[in-house]
C-alpha cells in the first residue's frame, strides 16, 4: 500500500465508526505535484452506503430534539480543535490537492471560522407569529431541520465548501452522509475527525468515498435522505437535480460552475485592478468556480493593463505547494493540463495573442504556468467553456451597454466583477450584472457570513450566510384556536 507518513490513513466515518479498506474496493490518491500516490482510499460498499443513510436517520430522531445551545457548544469545540490542528490539515489538503501552504492554512483557519458563526447562527433560526384574522386564534411559523442529508463536495476547496455543508447541516439539527471527492478525502475527514472528538452523537455525520455516480444515485435514491446538496459542476449539477426529482421531488441546493467576468473601465484604478485580479485569478491554479477569466477592458486602457497582468502573472513562482516561497501550485489531475492546452490552442488559432505562459511548467507532476492571452474573440471555446484553470482571457470594449451584454451573454451566474470609478457606474452595474454575487473594486465577494450561490446555469439556493442556513430549513405554519 502506497503511502505519505504526512498523510496518514484513509477510512470511511459511518455511524461513529471509523472503518479501514478491509476488503473493500480502494483507489490510489495521487500527488499532483509528483504524480505519486500517497495513499489507499476505501470504497463504501453499497451495504457501507445503506448503513450511513440509516445512521442518519436514526440518529436525527435524537439530534433534531438536542437544543440548538448544546448542538453548538459541539461544533464551537470541534472549531477550537481545527485550529489546534491546522497544520496537519494544511499539509494534508497540499498534499492531496496541490494548492500553495499558505492557501491551504487559510482554508483550514477558515473552516473553523465557518463552524463557529454556523454553530452561533443555528440558535437563532427563529419562527415568528402572524396575527390572526379571529379572535381567539394563533397563527405560528416555525423552522424545522430537513432531515437527513445528502453532500457532495468537490477537491478545489476541500475543506471550506464541506465545512459550510457539514455546520449549517448540524447546526440546524439535521443529520450528513458526505461522498467528498476521491481526490481529496483526508482533508475532509479531518473535519469528521474534529467533530467526533468533539463529542457528536454516533450517526449524525457520515463521511463515504466511491466512484461518484454509483454512490450519489444510490444515496440520493435512499428513502432516508429527505435534501440533497452539491457542489460541482453544471453537467454533473443538473443530473443530480434530476436524480433528486425523480426520488421523490427531494429538496436540493447546487452551487455550479461559473465563468467569472471582469469590466474595467476607463475610469478605474488599473494598479487596484492588477493586483487584486492577478491574485483572485492563480488562487488555487485558477480551480476556483468564482475565478476572474473573462476580462474586458475598456478599448482605451486595454493595452497597459494587459502588459501590466501579464507581467504579473509572469512573476509568480510555481511549484510544489509545500515550498513556501510557491505562489501556485499544480492543477489537480492531469486532465485539466490536457484542456489547458486544448483552451490555449484553440484562442490562438482564433487570432488571440499569448502575452505569457501558454506552456507546461515542468515534466513531474500537473504544472501549467499562469497564462495571458489578448484580444481573444468571442468565439474562442475558453471564450464560452469554464476553463477552471490559470488562463485569463482579454478583450476590449468601447461602451457600457456592449460590456454589459458580452458579462451577462453566457447561461453561468456565480460571480462578476467590475472596476470603476464612478459611483454612478458602480450603481448602474449592480443592477445590470446577472450573477449571485458582484464585486466591485474587490474580489471579496465570499464570507462566513454572507451567501454564495449562483442564477442561471450557476445553480439555485446559497451557502454561507443566514440563507445557507434556511436551506437545512422546512417551514411549519400552525394555526391554533
């Protein structure tokens, strides 16, 4: 068995148990950043895949009864013992998923944030009463958990996306069976892990792996689970929804994939623009489903803030994550190198100019530099396609309502970002932009505290925010004489 004594064992977490492969089917998980594998993943079996539907339901009865108050006093302990172990965790997810030290502590530090307020927030999940119409009569409204849930999470972020499902989940009195993805599995179950040690009731989290379409349609199907939440992409998104529909009209959340514009305007402060895109582009390798890729600029500074990225996006330093002088990382698998130079060939043969990059970064592991190219046309497929990975496309544009239509042009939603100086401008685009959350001269549109989803294509419902938690939420109306 082939392991990283950094990484530690892979198990399944299945009714408080914590279960090795034993016989099971088990995959090799991979570093990208050398190709070699580091450890052995078990597979849940479909009778493994039962037996957490049922832990679930069994122990929602008791958790959905527990106080709010003592549901958080568990969560806020599980976030005091992320942060004891943050270390292991960052150097775990570098490991398994590639991205820069310093990205994965403040994924780690960041889940534990997301527990804390998550657990607070759940004990403030208030009802409300309604006057009657009739005298003598009360109308109540009041918030109930869901049930038990079903996640599926991606390996770009890890630990962050699970962390929000998991807390709004437990904080709201449901019960979890999570398949995160293959690629990153011990990122995530140091998350169980946590909670576990914490004191949580047997049952009320599962953590499963296996080949994904076998186990989402067999969880989705189970008659335990009663709400279904996914994050990934649009295609995989909506045969989910589907499978959710078809098993009995189950509630579900889908945060999809995106593909972010940025307007810069004449007006803008094309430095602030740099900086803060350069960097919201290669987080992550750009595997990031909010991340910045189609940039129109205005015809009239097109050109220095296009040599301004490019030189840029030149100067960061690639390679393994755990160097910490590494300011990007590999991408996750070697397929995304593939359509990485599939997207890049594509805009140059449709007239795009390659300002820099455009190549792998090395012959061990899955490196691609950090690539700009100009002038692509709109009929480019990066143009139209999700790259979801370091390439950032550029065109220029003469007036407002032409850049409005090329940002809102495309079915995705999730994130739009502009940069102006004008607050008529800004005004005038918050309205205009077609997208889940707008950034205006920043690219901090995700938070703890605020909600994260997308319109159109981009999915529907949201994480994060006091709307993350209502969507763990049915609503009970109680009339009363």
């Amino acid at each position: 068995m082939a392991t990283d004594p950094r990484y530690g064992a892979l198990q399944l977490f299945i009714d408080g148990n914590w279960i090795d492969a034993g016989d099971r089917v088990t995959e090799d998980v991979v570093n990208p950043a050398t190709g070699e594998a580091i450890g052995t993943l078990p597979h849940a079996s479909a009778a493994d895949l039962d037996a957490a539907a049922e832990a679930a339901a069994s122990a929602f009865a008791s958790w959905r009864r527990t106080p709010a108050y003592d549901r958080a006093k568990i969560i806020r302990k599980a976030a005091d013992l992320l942060r004891e172990r943050a270390e292991r965790i960052a150097t775990r997810l570098v490991l398994e998923q590639g991205k820069p030290i310093t990205e994965a502590r403040g994924e780690a530090f960041g889940a534990a944030d997301i527990f804390d307020w998550t657990a607070d927030e759940g004990r403030r999940t208030y009802g409300r009463i309604v006057p009657s119409r009739a005298p003598g009569m009360r109308w109540l409204v009041t918030k109930e958990p869901v049930g038990p849930v079903a996640a599926f999470t991606p390996w770009n972020v890890p630990v962050g996306i699970s962390a929000r499902k998991i807390s709004a989940a437990l904080a709201t009195g449901c019960t979890m069976v999570i398949k995160p993805a293959e690629e990153t599995p011990a990122s995530v179950l140091e998350l169980a892990r946590a909670l576990d040690d914490a004191g949580l009731p047997k049952g009320v989290l599962n953590v499963v792996y296996g080949v994904p379409a076998k186990v989402s349609e067999h969880l989705i199907a189970h008659p335990a689970i009663r709400k279904i939440t996914f994050t990934g992409s649009t295609a995989v998104g909506k045969h989910i929804a589907a499978l959710a529909a078809q098993a009995g009209v189950k509630r579900a959340t889908m945060e999809l994939g995106g593909h972010a514009p940025v307007l810069v305007f004449a007006d803008a402060d094309i430095e602030l623009a740099v900086q803060t895109m350069v960097t919201a582009k290669y987080r992550n390798a750009g595997q990031v489903c909010m991340s910045p890729t189609r940039f129109y600029v205005h015809e009239s500074v097109h050109d220095r803030f296009v040599d301004d990225f490019a030189k840029a996006a030149a100067a960061i330093k690639v390679g393994d994550g755990l160097d910490p002088a590494t300011r990007m990382g590999p991408l996750a698998n070697p397929r995304r190198v593939t359509a990485m130079e599939g997207f890049v060939a594509d805009a140059l043969d449709k007239g795009g100019v390659l300002k820099t990059g455009g190549e792998r970064g090395s012959n061990r592991g899955n490196f691609y530099q950090p690539t700009v190219i100009a002038n692509v046309p709109v009929t480019a497929r990066a143009m139209n396609e999700e790259p979801f990975g370091p390439l950032a496309l550029t065109a220029p544009f003469s007036s407002f309502d032409e850049v409005v239509e090329q940002a809102n042009r495309l079915p995705y939603g999730l994130a739009s970002y502009a940069f102006t100086g004008s607050t008529r401008t800004s005004a005038m685009l918050s309205d205009a932009l077609e997208a889940g959350m707008v950034g205006i001269n920043t690219a901090m549109i995700s938070g703890t505290e605020t909600p994260f989803g997308g319109v159109k294509e981009s999915g529907y419902g949201s994480e994060g925010g006091i709307e993350g938690m209502e969507a763990y939420l049915v609503t009970k109306m109680i009339s009363q004489a």
